[in-house]
C-alpha cells in the first residue's frame, strides 16, 4: 500500500490537522502491520514547496500535453499522485474551503486530465474531463480541522469540491471542529481522546472502512459549544469589555474555570482559592450548582486554597509535572479541604467522563460475567482471621475451617482481580491448617501464622508497591494511584505499621496458648486489629493533608 499525504497547512509540522493525519496514518500502518501488507508512505508539506498559482494558458492541454509550462515544484506532486495508491489530502478550513496554497496545487493537476469534454460519471449532469492516467482503484481521504466550535455546516464548500473531483462517494473524510484546541497542552486528556478514535479511524479504513461508531465518536465535539467558546475567547487574553491585556494569571484561572463540570456538584458550594506566590496574585473560582465563576476581589471565603508559583500549577495543567507530585515535593501547598483535590479530576478532567465507570462490573451481551477488575483485601484477610478464630476455639475445627476458608478464595476471584497477596495467603493458611490437622502444636502453629502474616506485609515495605497499595489504590484513580508518591509513601507507613504489628503478635500469642484463654485468643487478637483500622481511615486522610499544607505548617 503507498500512501501519500499532502499537507497544506500553512504551519506545515506545527498543523492542527497534521496531528489528525499522523494518527490516522499510524493506525493504517497498524492495520497493514497486521496483516503483513507492505507500507509505504510519502509526505509533501505544501508550506516548504514552490507552487505558482496556474496562469490558464491551456498549454498543458495543446501545446505540451500533459506537461505546464510553469517549471516548479508541482511536478513532484503529479509523479507522486500517480505513484500512490491512497492520497490524504490534510489542511485547515479557510473562509469555508480549502487555503489559498492548496487550491493553487489542485488548480495546476490539470494536466492530468484530457481536454474532452465528457459526463461526469460519478456526478451526472455537470460535465467534466476524462483522466489522462489510469487512475482507477486509487483511493482519497480528506482529512480537515476548523476554529468553530463544529465543522457541521462549515464545510459545504470542501464537500462540493471534492464531491466534483472524487465524486458523492468517493472519499472518506473527518473534519473537526475546534482545531486549535489540538495545540493546548492543558486539554490534551480530550484532545489525545480524539486522536485516539482517528487512529481507530485509520486501522479500521487500512482494513475495509471506517464503522460508524467510530464515525460516531469522531462526530462528537471535543468540548460542548459554550465551554469551547468561552474557552477560546478567553485564550486571546484580551479583557472583552475594554479589549486591554488580562494578567496572564487571571486568564489561566478563568480558563480552569471554564472547565468546572457542573455535573460533579456534591450539594455544597465550593471556593477554590488560587494564590500565586511568585506574582502574588490571587483568585477565587465559585463551583456551584450552575456553574462556575471567578472573583478577583477576594469578597467570598475559600474552602480550599491552592498556594502555588503561576510556573508550577501551569506545568501541571500542561501535563509536565504530576500534581501529586508536585505535591510531594512541595512545590506548592494546599489549605482547607482537602477533598477537592482528591476529586480534581471530576471536578476539572473534562467530559470524557469520570473514571470507574468501567471499572464496576458488568454483564456483556449473551450474559457472560466481566469481572470488575478490582482488587478485594477481603479475599486476602478472610483465610486468616477464619483460621485464627476458629484455632483458638478447637484444633480440628480451626484446621478444617482454615482449609475450607483456603478452598473457598478462588471461588472469590470470580467478582475481584487477584493479587499475589491473596493467593499467597489461601497457600499459606491451607499449609498451616494441614501442618495442624497433621498434629503439629497449636501453640507453635498459630504464632507461627501470624509471624508469616507480618513478614508477610514487612517485607512488602521493601519493594516497589506496599501491600496496602495493592487495595487502596481502587479508592485513589485505580493503578494510576501508584504513580502517585504520596499516595505511596502513605501506604508504606501504614504496612510497616500493620506489619509490626503482626510481627509481635506471636510473642503474646505463645504465651495465652498455654494459659485458659486459649479459646479466645483469636478474637482477642482482633482487637489491636481494630483499633488499628481506625487509626488506618484517619492516617489516610490526615497525613496527606499533612504533607499538602507544606513544610511551614
Ligand atoms: C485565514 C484563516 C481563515 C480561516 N477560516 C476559517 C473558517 O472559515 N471556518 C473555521 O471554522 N475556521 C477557520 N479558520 C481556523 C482554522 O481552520 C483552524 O485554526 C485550524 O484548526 C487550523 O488548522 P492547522 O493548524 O492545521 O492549519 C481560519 C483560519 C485562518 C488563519
């Protein structure tokens, strides 16, 4: 397969539209990939090549046939066009049509046609001129970005061209809206969505057509009208009652602004406070039940308030720097509630929707269980406190029980996403509770189990991902919680809290097995447990909010 891709941006590389191409190209080279087709591509940047504007001297038809009189680089264009079997023709919206340099490139393709008149099979009616080169079975894709909000009803001009020239049919085209939005690193969570579904476009175009649901999801707009434009008209910078020059800061806040999903509204207004330490500028963003605002007197009563250099809160819209990152390290600090940061990306992330919703479980077509993909501490701690309490109480039973506790994990995997922790426990208990029912002491068993169980969570603390991470992390952004230092150092300190614990254990354990509470040793030990899982819920809130306000607090 040779394709060709024909640029006509202006801004060459630097195009919007470009980056639609190169997605849907990598996609088409997928495809091919995947079927060992060959796959070749040429590209022609229209920005770095010389074509005059034809001079309609027909020579190209009666002097020289086939051949302009005008000696640039348009001659390049025509061997490529003859040599590729699909042409992408890729270029911004101007006044409706394609730019001033793009049509002076189609305008000059005229010796590539014969001087006959004859009917335009593709679009009867209207006449046209037959090809001079066998150009059947090669195939066009148009592909276009606008400023507006939608390209519906922008492109009637582009559709008329190119229905004359490839006919009705005879073109598979995106065109997008919003064009500019595909330079903004702040929104590229949305803008990188899209591409994606271009690449989709590609893989599924290289293999027989676009489906409609990804035409579909290619109609979508990037943001809805209202957000988009009062984004947009923010971006120029410029105060809309006297067109004087905003601060940059202030301009950047109302832009985050713009961006308040109202939908994430939890019945309590909230104000986000921004001050910018380096230029000591400070602003209020209103999240309400309607919407958002922006106060810059300062008249309303923060419930959070961000203190952070303009710089480092831009890198982190931008994408350069992880916020909680930033947060560990300190670069910027957070005061007051600290639950709107933990729900920041429902509140700003965009519409492409809140995450999780995939991630609840579901029934697919014909009733086959998904499993939810979520990992369950449950499915690790049900083995061993069934074990712990029932050994107390009587041996044999203890040691059925442990087993039948073992049996019963793989059962629960059906619902949750197994870790190693749980399947090393079912084997772990299943070996202690043999080793008991075989008639190994009691009294060295039981602390034994609960030595395993804290070396267990210790020796966790020494590798990449704590133990509780393993857990937590489905209250915190799933897996992308573990990119997160905070949310990691946080569950470090806590498995080497739970796992001292455990370590000491045994020793008390030794003892009250050979005193007559022995029964009830098992149900004592969940004490400290308890106690312990409510010292956990209250760390997990208090320490990050520790490290958030900053070192001088
Ligand atoms: C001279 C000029 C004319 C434009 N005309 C239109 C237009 O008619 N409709 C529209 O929606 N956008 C229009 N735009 C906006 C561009 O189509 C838009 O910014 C596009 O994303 C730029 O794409 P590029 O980066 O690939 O060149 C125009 C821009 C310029 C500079």
């Amino acid at each position: 397969m040779k394709i060709l891709v024909i640029n006509g941006s202006p801004k060459g590389d630097n195009s919007n539209t470009y980056k639609l191409t190169k997605a849907f190209l990598t996609g088409m080279r997928e495809s091919a990939e995947a079927v060992k087709e060959a796959f070749e591509t040429e590209e022609l940047q229209l920005s770095r090549m010389h074509i005059r504007p034809c001079l309609g001297c027909f020579s190209c038809w009666n002097k020289t046939p086939g051949s302009c009189c005008i000696q640039d680089d348009m001659q390049q264009v025509i061997s490529k066009l003859l040599w590729a079997d699909i042409t992408i023709w890729s270029f911004p919206l101007y006044y409706y049509t394609v730019p001033g340099g793009l049509k002076n490139l189609i305008d000059r393709q005229l010796p590539m046609l014969l001087p006959f008149m004859v009917e335009n099979e593709a679009r009867p009616g209207n006449g046209s001129h037959p090809a001079r080169y066998d150009m059947s079975g090669k195939r066009t894709v148009v592909i276009s970005t606008c400023g507006f909000y939608t390209a519906e009803g922008n492109y009637d001009g582009v559709y008329s061209l190119f229905d004359h020239i490839c006919g009705k049919d005879g073109y598979t085209s995106i065109f997008c809206g919003q064009g500019e939005l595909f330079r903004v690193p702040e929104l590229a969570q949305r803008t990188d969505e899209y591409l994606g579904y271009v690449k989709e476009a590609g893989s599924e175009y290289g293999a027989g057509g676009i489906s409609p649901e990804t035409g579909e999801k290619l109609n979508q707009l990037l943001y809805p009208r209202e957000v988009f434009e009062r984004w947009a008209d923010l971006s120029w910078g410029i105060d809309r009652q006297n067109g004087e020059k905003e601060s940059d800061a202030l301009v950047f806040t109302r832009q985050m602004a713009v961006l308040y999903r109202k939908e994430s509204y939890s019945g309590r207004e909230q104000v986000l406070e921004m001050y910018y330490t380096d230029i000591d500028e400070c602003y209020q963003i209103v999240m309400g039940k309607e919407g958002s605002r922006v106060v810059t007197d300062g008249s309303v009563t923060a419930t959070t308030r961000i203190e952070t250099p303009l710089s480092v809160w831009r890198s982190i819209a931008a994408g350069e720097i992880r916020g909680d990152e930033a947060l560990m390290k300190q670069l910027y600090r957070v005061k007051g509630d600290f639950s709107l940061m933990l729900r920041w990306d429902d509140y700003f992330g965009g519409p492409g929707g809140r995450r999780g919703e995939a991630g609840s479980g579901s029934k697919a077509a014909g009733g086959i269980h998904i499993p939810p993909g979520e990992t369950n501490m449950s499915i690790m701690l049900i083995p061993w406190t069934a074990f712990w309490i029932a050994m107390g109480m009587n041996d044999t039973a203890g040691s059925l029980i442990g087993i039948g506790a073992c049996l019963l994990v793989p059962l629960l995997f059906y619902r949750n996403k197994k870790t190693l922790y749980d399947i090393l426990s079912g084997t772990l208990v299943g070996g202690f509770a043999l080793a008991a029912l075989l008639g190994a002491p009691v009294r060295i068993i039981l602390p034994l189990s609960y030595l395993a169980f804290g070396i267990m969570w210790t020796v966790t603390c020494l590798g990449k991902i704590p133990l509780t991470a393993h857990y937590s992390m489905n209250q915190y952004n799933g897996e992308d919680a573990l990119l997160n230092p905070l949310f990691m150092k946080t569950n470090r300190i806590l498995t080497l809290l739970w796992g001292i614990l455990y370590l000491l254990t045994p020793v008390w354990t030794y003892y009250l097995m050979g005193t007559r509470i022995k029964p009830f040793v098992g149900a004592l030990n969940s004490v400290a447990p308890v106690f312990m899982g409510i010292f956990t819920v209250w760390f997990q809130r208090w320490y990050p909010m520790k490290v958030a306000r900053g070192k001088l607090n």
